[in-house]
C-alpha cells in the first residue's frame, strides 16, 4: 500500500521527550490508533548522521486491530517511514552540495 494512495486520517501528536540533539518522541494525542508513541534517534559517526525510528503503535478494536495491525498498518508504516527517509536524504544531499558551492 502506498503512503500516497490511502484514505485520509488525521492524527495529531504532541512530542513528550525531547534531548536535542540526540533523539525526541511524539506520541498521538488524538487519532486513529489506540496507541501510538514513535521514538526518533540520530546518531552521529564519522561525519554522518543516522536516523533511527523505534513506533509501538496499536489498533483499537482487540483481535481485529491486531489483525489489522499485521496484515496492513505494519507494512504500511516501514513503507511510510522507507519513502520519508528517502525525502530526508535527498534534501540532505541537496543541502551538502549547497554548502560546496
């Protein structure tokens, strides 16, 4: 399932931690999971900047989220997460080639 073919949700988060520049978390505060609590790292070595994402998420509605869950929001979100970090990095590279300028 592609992120850019899916019914309208929306979702607000609020960040709950934060220790710039190390890693913050948000979490939902309104929408359509029962759970929701996505955890953002970035680890610097050797001149690059890893970024990490850690979500524990969980549907409403017992068994049926939870099936739901496995057969179409897990792969739903690593696609989700794989094409943003694909729009991260090629702004990064963008911006690098800016600054040799």
């Amino acid at each position: 399932m592609s992120p850019l073919v899916t019914p309208a949700l929306t979702m607000t988060n609020e960040i709950t931690s934060m220790e710039s520049p190390t890693h913050f978390v948000d979490q939902q505060v309104r929408g359509p999971f029962g759970r929701f609590h996505h955890e953002h790292r970035f680890v610097s070595s050797e001149g690059f900047t890893e970024m990490i994402d850690a979500i524990e998420f969980c549907s409403p509605f017992g068994v049926l989220g939870r099936v739901v869950d496995r057969i179409v929001i897990e792969r739903y979100l690593t696609n989700l997460i794989r094409v943003r970090n694909q729009h991260f990095k090629a702004a990064a590279e963008l911006l690098t080639a800016s600054d040799r300028c």
